[in-house]
C-alpha cells in the first residue's frame, strides 16, 4: 500500500477512477466498498489542485481587434492605435498593451475566429456554450460543464468561480439545463465575499439547525418527496461544506503582498486575476473574471468613442494579464492552467466618426496560454485591411473542442435535458492541434 495517499497515481485530470485507484492499493476492485469513499473523501482536494484548470478573461461588449492584437499598419482602418513590437520578431500587437506584448513567448495568439453570430446576446450564447442558440434549449456555459466533470464527493470550494458582474444580466449564460447545482459561484467584487456567506452563528449552531432541517427533509422524503429532497440536499451540504470551510480564506486578497497586488493593479479586473490564481491554487477548475472596465458602462462595446475608451479599458486588462502569466508561470502553475483572453466578437474596419466601431464577427482574436499551448505563435490572419480571414478561420465549435482537450473531457460525452433528451458537450469541430504542436 502506498506510503500516503498523496502519493496515489492520478490521470491528467487529476481524478482517480475507482478500479485504477483500488489497482494502486493492490486490492480487487470488489474490495474496501465502504472505505473507497473514506478514501476518496480525504484525497479530493489534492486530485482536484493536480488537475487541468482554465481562467477566462472576458472581454465583455468585444473588444476592437485592430486596438489589440491584430493591428493593420497603414491600413485606413486602423484608427489611432499604433503597433508596438513584441518579445517575438514579426509580431505586433497595439501600443495600449506594453506589458502583455512582454509576454509574447507565452501566448498563442488566434487572429482569424471567423463565427456567424454578430448580435451580442446570440454571439455570447454561442461561444460560451459551443452552440448556436435557440429559444428550444438553454445550452450550459462551458464552465458549468466543467464543474459538471469535476464534481468530486465533498469539496469544499465551487467547481466554478464568476469574478466580476456581466455588463448586461439578461446577455448571461447560465448553467442552463444542468440547473442550480453546476452554476457559477458569483462573487461580484474581488475581495468581498458575497453576503451571508460567513455564517452569523457559531459552526456548532449552524450544524444542529442543519440537522434539524434534515430531519423534517426526511419526513417529506418519505412521503414521496425523494428527488426533491435529493437535489436540496445536494445543494445544502456543498453549501455547508463551503460556508463552514476555512479555505474560505482564499477569498482575502489581504493575504497578499501589497506590491503584488499593485502589479495586478487595484481595479476589480485587476484583483480579479489576482484572485483567479488563488483559486485556481487552492483546485478550482474554471475561473472566469470579467472585464467592463471602472470608468464607464459601455465595456468593450464601444460603438461611441472607442477612440477615447478603449485605452483605459485596456490599461486595467494590460498589466493584470501579464501579471497573472508571470505568477503562475513563477509558482510552476501555468503548465496546468489555461489562460484564455477573449470577448464574443470584434469590431468592424469601418469607423464612425466619434471613433467607435460597430459588431464584426469575420476575423477576431482569441489569445491563449499555458496548459501544453505553445507560446510565441500566431495563427491565422486576416486581409491586410482586416476585412476578413484570409488563413486558418476557426470555428467556436474548434475552440469548444480545444477546452475539451485541454480539460481531458470527451466531446461526445452527454447530458440530459429535462426532458430526458441528450445532448452532447460539443458536436462539430476539432481541436487547434497548431496550439499544441
């Protein structure tokens, strides 16, 4: 038998099936029934923190792609954005981003996402859930299949973290069909806990009402209420669990270093990303942070005055996505974590005269890093005016089954609807191999 569990053999996502981890105690597989709980009880936070993670830096509204990581030297529709020189010869990203264009050698840039949805509420549905929408069926958003995949007997923390608040409420996506129990943790501002997330009683106190509520949960169960009282009580014990754990401490950013808080930058996007590590840290699996910037309400919709907004809004994401590359890559946590940047589309060449630029879908860029991605690369292109892909267009159907790869999880693996109908994770696509390789 294994000196300590910690030293149990664990798949790419860091979980442990039962008849591979029985095999690595050396005992049948029909063996230890009641003990394999026990056992899996005390080791899933470690397998958890061994897995593949992903933090999503959303760009909320769509950001411009000639104001970032495409710019068009000499073409009329570049605008006011110069292009600055990154760590890898040829490659130019906008002058608003000298930090992140010092991270060059860690990022796979993606300038040629070419997608049919150019309407934010169907373009957010659409990416972030893999699949086109439609009033028949509210698909989860991909973060909520991962707590999905993830689920592990007794965590503490969500599978699932959402930094930030989205622009528009009635534009989110949701956990959808899969329901309450695979939705994101919200946690509007980094830093602040949600209310009513300590407990405003002692531990043992909160534990007897629990039981109590246990209790007459039982008598409606046995009249007929199982379901119902499975799926509370699913819901109250990783409530518990959570409100009742001392990792809550990962939640205060306190803990920090002040001058590292400062390099993230005191914005909430900022201490967002710092808070994304430190979750991710601490075994959570999808960690989304949202950027709508601190000094208006429009985000990186900037059909007004993109000139004039854009800048401020990249100068609170600029340092605190090169500061996140370099902490993680600094604590040995990048090559298990993916770093996707990203919004639901661009912005079009055309530009109106106040300087902001309406929706665009035919050439817009996704950036990302760590997790086996291969940095200092560019794939795809677009026309020298930015017009449309002229090399490589991928799909939100490729990028889903990117996620899937990266997070070991099968495409064709299904839910069910409520309905009992099943739907597949991502049907279409294939995975970016130019990532990878």
């Amino acid at each position: 038998m294994p000196a300590s569990l910690l030293d149990l053999t664990v798949d790419r996502n860091g979980l442990t099936r039962r008849r591979e981890f029985m095999a690595s105690l050396g005992v049948g597989a029909g063996v230890l029934t009641l003990g394999w709980r026990d056992l899996l009880v005390a080791q899933a936070s470690e397998l958890q923190k061994q897995g593949k993670s992903i933090i999503l830096l959303w760009m909320d509204g769509g950001p411009s792609q000639y104001d970032t990581f495409n710019p068009k030297v000499g073409s009329p529709n570049q605008g006011p954005a110069r292009a600055i020189s990154t760590t890898v010869p040829g490659v130019q990203f906008a002058d608003f981003w000298p930090q992140t264009a010092m991270m060059m050698d860690k990022l796979a840039v993606i300038r040629s996402m070419r997608t049919p949805e150019a309407e934010h509420d169907r373009a957010i549905t659409h990416v972030r859930t893999g699949y086109p929408p439609t009033p028949a069926l509210r698909y989860p958003t991909f973060g909520s299949l991962v707590a999905r995949d993830r689920e592990v007997l007794d965590q503490e923390l969500p599978a699932f973290v959402r930094i930030g608040k989205p622009r528009i409420k009635t534009r989110d996506v949701d956990a959808g069909v899969l329901g309450v129990k695979y939705s994101s943790f919200n946690v509007d501002e980094a830093g602040s806990l949600p209310p009513n997330v300590r407990p405003v009683v002692p531990a043992d106190t909160l534990r007897r009402r629990l039981a109590l509520a246990d209790r007459f949960d039982s008598q409606f169960e046995a009249t007929g209420g199982a379901k119902e009282v499975a799926d509370k009580k699913s819901i109250y014990d990783r409530t518990a669990r959570f409100v009742l754990s001392p990792r809550l401490e990962t939640f205060d950013l306190d803990r920090e270093p002040a001058p590292l808080r400062d390099a993230y930058g005191r914005t909430n996007f900022g201490q967002g990303c710092l808070l994304a590590r430190r979750l991710v840290e601490q075994g959570v699996s999808f960690v989304e942070v949202i950027s709508t910037g601190d000094r208006n309400d429009a985000g990186w919709d900037t059909h007004n005055n993109g000139f004039r907004d854009t800048p401020y809004l990249a100068a609170e994401v600029d340092p605190a996505y090169s500061t996140l590359l370099t902490d993680l890559a600094d604590r040995g946590m990048l090559d298990n974590t993916l770093v996707v940047w990203m919004g639901e589309f661009g912005r079009t060449p055309k530009i109106k005269p106040d300087g902001g630029r309406d929706h665009y879908a035919k050439g817009w860029p996704v950036v990302m890093s760590g997790a086996g991605v291969r940095g200092g690369q560019v794939i795809g292109a677009t026309d020298p005016d930015g017009i449309d892909v002229t090399d490589r267009a991928i799909s939100v159907a490729d990028l889903c089954q990117t996620f899937c790869h990266v997070m070991g999880m099968k495409p064709d693996d299904e839910y069910q609807t409520t309905d009992n109908r099943p739907v597949k994770l991502i049907e279409g696509g294939a995975v970016i191999q130019e990532l990878f390789s």
